[in-house]
C-alpha cells in the first residue's frame, strides 16, 4: 500500500509518497502529480522515516547523496534517464545534451536531449533524483517542479557546501 508525508523543507512543502518497495515519488504541491498524492493516506513508514532525516541532513549541508530504497514508476526511457540523473556529481551540474550523451553516446543528437528534458519533466522523486542538476545547454536555468527559485536554491546549496570530511 502506497503511503504519504508531507515534509517541510527550506523551499517550502514536499510530499513524500513509498510502498514496500521503497520511495515513489517526492512531489512539490501544485505540479500534475501531486493532486493525485492527496487521495493517498498519510502514513508511516522505514523509508519515509529515512527520507525525512536524509532531507533533514542534506538541507543541513551534512549529506551529499542518499542512500534510500527507489521505486519511481516510469517506461524504460524514463527509468534511464532517472538513473542517469542520479550520476550526476553533487555540486555540478550537465546540460540535457550531456545527459542525452550519456544515454545514447558521443552523438546523442537533439532529439534525444528533447526526450530526456520530457523524462526529467516527469522525475517523480525530486531532490534525491537530483533533475535540478541539469540545465541549459548556455548553463541557464531552464525547467524545475519546483520553480526556478527552488532550483537555484539547491544549486547554491551544493555549491557553497564545505568538504563532508
């Protein structure tokens, strides 16, 4: 059965949605998604535990990568994509052609960089699927769930961290 947390966060509210399988989504209020979450019974649960003290940490700035069960639902594609996203360093960032690149090779060409900005559109587990990693081929923030000023608020986050050790 499919669980829900809502979570406060320095860039306002998430919602937190897990199964037996682990995490499925953690949504921003208002997206296309996330009117769905509300008919799902808050609940509790290991991972969602896991999550809120993981997020608790990263906001912090004493976690740079988390260790928590996934379980999005997507087509392969997507499933790719997320995957691919979760590659990408803490504190640097890809542009969507990058990402495309490393999907489809050196000659991943335009196409493919659209069908990865449309899989990380539907990124269901943001932050811990970091998609606001990834930005303009020009570095410009384009696209986040959350807003442009959520994005930037995680992108100075991971840049201005101190060293973990």
């Amino acid at each position: 059965m499919v669980l829900r947390r809502d979570l406060d966060s320095p860039i306002g509210g998430v919602v937190a949605l897990a199964d037996d399988d682990g995490l499925r989504a953690l949504l921003f209020p208002g997206g296309p998604t996330a009117a769905a979450a509300d008919e799902v019974p808050v609940g509790t649960a290991p991972v969602l535990d896991a999550l809120a003290e993981q997020l608790a940490e990263y906001f912090a700035g004493e976690r740079r990568e988390f260790d928590l069960p996934l379980a999005p639902r997507g087509t392969p594609f997507q499933l790719r994509a997320w995957e691919a996203l979760r590659t990408i360093p803490y504190g640097q960032t890809r542009s969507y052609g990058e990402q495309a690149a490393m999907l489809g090779g050196p000659d991943a060409g335009w196409t493919l960089a659209r069908a990865v900005g449309l899989a990380n559109n539907r990124n269901p587990i943001s932050i811990v699927v970091p998609c606001h990693r990834v930005v303009g081929a020009d570095g410009s923030l384009v696209g986040y769930g959350g807003g442009l000023e959520a994005k930037r608020f995680l992108l100075d986050l991971e840049s201005d961290a101190q060293p973990l050790f």
